[in-house]
C-alpha cells in the first residue's frame, strides 16, 4: 500500500512540474479596512487550526490586510469577513506557482564572482564573497568583523565603514534580514555598502562618511535565508532554523530580552509566524545583534532593523500600544524626515507611527535597542509596497537608489545632534 501511494505520489509531483511546492493552491486574500470597527474586529481574526498565515497586519482606516489562505479555508476567511461587512480581494490564486513567474530567483546564477549585480538577490556564499572582495579592495574603508556562528554554522560578519575608525564619531547600526523571506532587505543593506564604499560623494566633506561610522549587518539570519533559496517549498520561511522539540524556528524579532513575550507572540514551536523562542536570546544571531549593540553602546546612536513589506517606519514601543515613549516627538519627527528624502527622490513615502500602534508585538530588536541599550534612535523599516515579500529583481534598480536618500536623512540628522561638528551645525542652523 505505502509502495503505491508513495508511486501515485511521485506521479503527481511529476505532472506538476516536477515537484509540488507549499503554498500550491493557495489564495492571497486581501482585506480593505474601511472604519475602525473593521480594524479592530480584523485583528480579533483567528484561525484555530493556524493554516491561515497573516502575511500583514492592516495598521488602521484605509490600509490593509493580508492573508495567505489554502483552499479548505476560503470560506471560513471569506465568511469572518462578511460577518464585519468588509470588501476581501482575491490578490493572487495560485500563490505557490507566483515564485516561478519571477525567474528562479533561487538558483545562484554563477559559480564564481566575476562581478556582483547589486540589482539581483544572491545567495548568502556570494554575498560573503562580495563582502570579502570589497573590503580587500577598499581596505581603509570597510573591515569586516567576524562575529561567530549561525545555527547551522554559517559566519556571521559585520560591515564597518568608516573614514577615521579612532574619531570616536556616532555609529550607525542596520541589520537586514532577520526574517529571511524579506529578501528586499539584504538587497538593500549590500546597495548601501557599496554606496558609501565607492560613490566619491560620501567621503567629501559633508558626505555619508564625515562625522558618521556605518555598521551594517547584510543578513541576520543566514540559515533562514539559504532556506528559503534551497529549499523549494519554502520562500516564505521566516523564522531561523534552530531546533525545538520536533519543530524548527524561532521568530528573531520576538526573541530579544526587553518585554520579552508579552505581547504579540505564540509560545508553541511549532507556530510558521511568531515563535518567540524557548527564552530571550535563545538564538546565536540574535544575541550577536545584541552584543554589537552592547559593545557599541556609547557611540550608537541610531539602530534600523531592515524588513518587509509595506513602506512603514516604526518606533517603539512595539510591544504595546497603549503608551509612547517620551521623545516619542523627536522619533517620530526624524522619521518622517526620511519619509519626506525617500519621496523627493521619488519613491513611496512611509507611513510612520509607533510599531505597537501599528500591532503590538513584544521581543523586537527596536524595542531592545532603545529601551535596553539606550540607543536613541531606534527604528523598524518595512521595504517596499506591493509584490508582498516577493519583490521583484527588476525593480530594485528603481527603489534602492530611493531609500539611501532616505538613509543620508539619517545620517545628517545624527550628525547634526551627536557629531563632533554639532556646535557648527547649532550655529549655522541660529544664524539661519
Ligand atoms: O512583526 C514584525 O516583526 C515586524 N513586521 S514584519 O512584517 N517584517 O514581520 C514589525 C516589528 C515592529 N517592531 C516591534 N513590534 N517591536
Ligand atoms: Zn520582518
């Protein structure tokens, strides 16, 4: 018997295309939030048997949710639905093929690094080798710091760019990828190492570079991203690959010790999303994080975590949304600096509130950062809008250059509050 349905087994994979893929069938349904009694009532939605995956949280009126459904579940979305009178779109049948339609991202295009487009995702082995050849290029700009071993092995390093590493100037943090699916966000990371390494603007006085030390940690969680490159069924892994009980994974952004687990988590291994792990910390990346937040505790002075979707721009708190903290202004109004920067340059703006207004969740390295680490500024950014966490290639060209207008917001205004020159920049600003 089981040498039979094992053969109609391989025939169906057979008559699939060769292999059947995990989201096959699926449907991205999306949610059109029309007043604040559907908000609220969409965040109460839950699926008992967790088959449903909540791809985005609707933030409030006017924006959405979304959900990617198997077929036996349908009706059951559709229904809680119509119970709050909401509008449900049916973005994408099919969802599971849609990884195809974007050329098969997840095969490395080349054996050997002849050169590096910074236009296409890579796998985590050639990023390393980019990394490697630029510092070796650019010695007196860029060190790499090994920091030690992901789960499964792989070696974690940070980028350090830096005109003066001796100057004692205000560190820049950014880390991408701490959720693997969100691939647009190592892309952006590399984009920006490349660009204040080899643009001549940065090093000119008054550029990226003077004043301003840039750490930035490309991806995160390694074993997580090759997991969603090697193994076909699973693009839309998010969390990393340790081991706990009979499942794998925990969440990074529910694992950090600051509030840990008091909101927005699940407690069981097994949960696809929001594992906040065994205890804080029971990660080796997440705890690498932390320790560069802690060994860099004086200079730093601002923290981005790099994620995906939906062109947000979040401060804490995350994990309630029921209090701010009290610079809460002063984050609020920097990030809307940068909103402003990435919209001249023609990009989307970001929305920008409190992460926990937009949807609680506790355990988040933002949150970790300012309120264990004292950084002062601290931010959650969701990349892009549109395409869900499947960005395409071809429009990295178009937004990358868009966010780093952003990221020089940032870099003036932390050089303008903490930098060596802050007493000129005072007086330039007085005399204005
Ligand atoms: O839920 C998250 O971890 C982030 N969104 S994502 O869609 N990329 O998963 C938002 C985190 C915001 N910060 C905190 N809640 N602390
Ligand atoms: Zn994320």
């Amino acid at each position: 018997m089981a040498r039979i349905l094992l053969v109609f087994g391989i025939i169906g994979c057979l008559w699939q295309g060769g292999y059947s893929l995990k989201y096959d069938n699926h449907t991205l349904l999306r949610f059109l939030l029309k007043n604040d009694a559907q908000v609220e009532a969409a965040h109460h939605f839950h699926d008992p048997e967790g088959e449903v995956e909540v791809l985005k949280v609707g933030r409030g009126v006017n924006d959405t949710m979304d959900f990617l459904v198997p077929p036996n579940k349908l009706s059951f979305v559709n229904e809680f639905a119509s119970s709050i009178g909401l509008k449900v779109e049916a973005k994408k049948k099919n969802y599971g093929r849609s990884f195809e339609d974007l050329h098969d991202e997840r095969t490395p295009r080349r054996r050997y690094l002849k050169s590096f487009n910074l236009y296409e995702y890579h796998s985590f082995g050639q990023i390393q080798e980019f990394l490697n050849l630029m510092a070796a290029r650019h010695p007196h700009l860029l060190t790499l710091q090994s920091l030690g071993n992901s789960y499964e092995g792989r070696v974690m390093k940070l980028a350090k760019i830096s005109l003066n590493p001796r100057a004692g100037n205000p560190i820049i943090f950014v880390d991408a990828g701490i959720h693997s699916r969100e691939w647009v966000a190592p892309a952006y990371a590399l984009y920006m190492i490349h660009r204040l390494i080899t643009d001549p603007a940065a090093v000119q006085p008054g550029g990226e570079l003077d004043g301003v030390d840039w750490y930035i940690l490309p991806v995160a969680n390694p074993d997580g991203y090759e997991f969603t490159r090697t193994a076909r069924s699973n693009r839309l892994w998010r969390k990393t690959r340790s081991k706990n009980g009979h499942c794998y994974g925990v969440d990074g952004n529910r694992n950090y010790g600051f509030k840990w687990a008091v909101s927005g988590v699940s407690k069981n291994p097994c949960d696809k999303e929001t594992f906040a792990g065994p205890k804080p910390f029971s990660e080796p990346e997440t705890r690498m994080v932390r320790n560069i937040m802690m060994e860099n505790s004086k200079l730093m002075k601002l923290y981005v975590s790099l994620h995906s979707y939906g062109q947000y721009l979040v401060y804490p708190w995350g994990y309630t949304g029921d209090i701010l903290p009290k610079e809460w202004k002063k984050l609020d109004s920097m990030a809307r600096a940068v909103s402003d920067s990435v919209k001249r340059a023609g990009g989307k703006p970001f929305r920008v509130l409190s992460a926990g207004k937009w949807y609680p969740a506790a355990g988040g390295s933002d949150d970790f950062a300012f309120g264990a680490v004292g950084v002062p500024y601290s931010y959650t950014m969701e990349l892009t809008d549109g395409y869900e966490f499947l960005f395409p290639e071809t429009l990295l060209r178009e937004v990358l250059p868009q966010f780093y207008e952003g990221f020089r917001t940032f870099g003036t205004h932390i050089k303008k509050e903490f930098g060596r020159d802050r007493l000129k920049w005072k007086a330039a600003d007085e005399e204005e």
